[in-house]
C-alpha cells in the first residue's frame, strides 16, 4: 500500500538525520579516544580522512545504480552499512580501552570498520534524493530536496550535543566509557533500518528520471553545499566541463581552498579544546561538543537565516564569507579559553557557512542548462575532496604548533579573498 507522501518524506529526512548524526558524534569523540588510547594525532587524522576517500569513491557508483536496483534497497543498503560499522568500531574501540589489544592495533581495526561506512553508507543520500524526486512535482522538488539535504545539516549539530551524554560506564566487568556513542548510534540506525524496510514500499515502478545525486562526505564542518540538489533536479544531460574550465576555474578554486581550511580548523578542534583547556580526554569531551555545536549552529545559521535575509549574490556570499572565514580561524588559533574558542570557531564556521553556497550558486550560473549536472558533480567532488586531506595536513601542522593550522587557514582564506576580489565572475 502505498505511504501517503508526507509519511514517507518524514522517513526519509530521518535517515539522513541518522547517518549525518552518527558519523559527526563518533568524529566528535575521536580526539578524546585517541589521547586516551595513547594513539598518535596523526592515526586518529587518517581514520577521517580515509573514510571519506572511499565515501568520495564510492558516492558517484551508488548514485548511478539506485535507479537500477531500487531506491528502498540502497537506502536498507546504506542503513546496514552504517550499522555494521559502528557496530564494529564499538568493539573494536572497546576493546582498546579494556587494553585487550594494543590502542594502535584498535585503530587500525576502527579504520577497517570506517571503510565499511565510508563504502556502503554513501547508497543511501543518493536513493533518498531519487526516492523524493520520484514522489514529488517538479514545481516541489527543489524545495522537499533542499530540506531533505538540511537533515545532513541538523545532523551536524546533534551528532556532538548527544555525544558527550552516550559515553557509557561499564556493563559486566566490561568499561565501554568512549565506546558508547559508537553502540548507540549503531542501535539508531538498527531502528531506522528496521522502520524504514517495515513502512517504505517498493518504489521500482518510479520514473527513471527520478534521479539522486552523489552527496558529499558528511562530517564535522562540512555543511551541505547544496550541489546534490541542482544535480538531482537538473534534466539528465551527456555535456560535461572541465575541473578547470575557464567559465568555472575561480569558483572551483575558491572552493577547494574553502573546504580544506574548513576541514583543517574543524577536525583539529577536538585536539584544540583538549590541549588549551588541559583537560582529560574524557572531561573534555563536553566542551568540545558545545564547540561543535556552535560552528554547526553558525553554519547553519547562515544557511537557513542570514543568507535569505540579506540576499546577497553568490560573488558577495564567497567574499563576505573568507572575511569572516580568515578572522574566525586567526582568532580560534590564539583563544585560551571555552568562550574564546567556541566564540572564533563560530565566527569561522559561519563564514564558511556563506562561502559553500556562495560557491556553488556561482558554479551553477556560471554556465548553461546543459552543464548544469556536470557542475554539480563537480562542486560535490570539491566539497568532499577537503575532507580526504584537510584533517592529515591539519593534524600535521597542529604537531608542529598548535596554532598553525588556523593561521594557516586564516591566511589561505585571507589570500583567497584577495583572488576572489578579482577572478570571480557571475
């Protein structure tokens, strides 16, 4: 029987809730893990970085075939994988903190289980976005698609608020203490996997043209740019354009410079409020959440609020955005204390907050109809690229001096601005 459409739009806006909270929780608690399991800063970086480098391989394959296998079985297929992995990198990480393995040999099991995710959880946003498309008119689907990516967004925020509340004690003799989002999390997406095969119908006999897009790695900082929309809602089209298409080039640059400062300043953060507050892993973790949670808010903030108030144009969005972008990241490298830091970290946050979709805005006009698939998938490319190597390259430069990631993504953004201020074009 087929779900009344509000129904099934609310299902769907949960799964993405699910998967975006879940991953930001467990990346909000790594830091802490991975000082209380003795691990250097440079494993837990790459425990980011190498989920999203097979979620960015990954996204394009899944968004291709969610038409051919049917979208209910993509979504279940990124629902599980989603599961599994954070089953396994509960025990996994469990088992670190019991001292039954060594903690390095826990993280390189925790990176296995991340591949998991990063491989089979990217099905899901792409067969959600058909999903929607299918059930909707052309005249709604930019809307229903635009909130169905903002769950990506809430999700950001409520990944670090809940965490700091799911680190658990132990059960049997058995400490779980860090673990415990990764178990929680792990039983959300059980529940969703298991309401979402009870109440979503086969959706086979949909239009073909009801397509999904590829969507970018969700992680801490890395807001929804809201390229999967125009690539789901634009007609299907065999043009391409270059990567560094004259038309194009200066946004795709702006934007790739953007989101490995953004990742550099967002996954070194948990090591910041640590080291600066002098605290123990574990007592930390409430005040990295409340960081987290103030750059998530901010982000959004400019999203959903200043952006439609002010009605600025994709090139003011871009500019305005490093301004703030450069001030937030010079200001959060000196801060000393949780006001400060959470203070500057939310005036960055919301700078990149105007850029990405000052960015992807510019992309799109820049060219026509016909390209306009291409350009998305570009800018989805880009948007999820900072997200491979931000977190190494700013791990590594927060060894050598704990300001230096954010001076340098302060600079780069400075510099950035000046570039914008003569190469963008609308």
């Amino acid at each position: 029987m087929r779900q009344p459409p509000d129904t099934t739009f609310a299902l769907m806006f949960m799964v993405m809730l699910t998967i975006a909270a879940g991953n930001t929780a467990l990346q909000s608690v790594l830091p802490a893990l991975g000082r209380s399991l003795g691990v250097r800063d440079a494993e837990v970086a790459l425990a980011f970085s190498v989920s999203a480098l097979v979620w960015v391989a990954a996204a394009p394959f899944w968004a291709n075939r969610s038409h051919r296998h049917g979208r209910r079985a993509m979504i279940l297929l990124g629902l599980g994988g989603f599961a599994l992995s954070l089953t396994l990198c509960g025990l996994f990480l469990t088992a670190g903190i019991n001292r039954w393995i060594g903690g390095t040999v826990a993280f390189l099991l925790f990176i296995v289980g991340r591949v998991i995710y990063g491989a089979t959880g990217a099905a899901a946003p792409p067969a959600v976005q058909a999903l929607v498309a299918g059930r909707t008119t052309r005249a709604q689907r930019t809307r229903a698609l635009t909130l169905i990516a903002s769950a990506f967004g809430l999700g950001t925020i409520l990944g670090p608020a809940l965490a700091p509340y799911l680190v658990l004690g132990g059960v049997g003799g058995v400490t779980i203490g860090l673990a415990g989002p990764a178990f929680a999390f792990a039983l959300f997406g059980i529940a969703m996997l298991l309401v979402t095969r009870r109440m979503l119908p086969d959706d086979r006999a949909l239009p073909v043209e009801a397509h999904g897009a590829a969507n970018a790695y969700p992680s801490i900082g890395g807001q929804s740019s809201g390229a999967s929309v125009t690539a789901a809602t634009a007609a299907p089209s065999t043009s391409r354009i270059g990567m560094f298409d004259a038309r194009i080039r200066a946004w795709m640059i702006a934007g790739l410079v953007m989101v490995h400062a953004q990742a550099m300043t967002g996954q070194t953060i948990g090591f910041l409020v640590i080291d600066r507050l002098g605290l123990p892993p574990e007592q930390a973790l409430g005040a990295t959440g409340l960081v987290l949670m103030m750059g998530a808010g901010a982000a959004l903030l400019a999203q959903w609020g200043l952006i439609p108030l002010l009605d600025l144009r994709p090139r003011a969005l871009v500019l305005v955005g490093l301004a703030l972008a450069a001030a937030g990241a010079l200001l959060t490298g000196r801060a000393t204390t949780l006001p400060s830091i959470a203070t500057a970290y939310g005036l960055a946050s919301l700078g990149f907050g105007f850029v990405r979709p000052g960015f992807t805005a510019g992309s799109s006009l820049a060219v026509g109809a016909d390209l306009q698939a291409s350009v998305a998938g570009k800018v989805t490319s880009v948007s999820g690229a900072g997200f491979v190597l931000g977190p190494s390259v700013g791990v590594a430069l927060y060894g050598v001096a704990h300001p230096l990631p954010y001076t340098v993504a302060g600079v780069a953004c400075t510099l950035l601005l000046a570039f914008g201020w003569q190469t963008l074009r609308e």
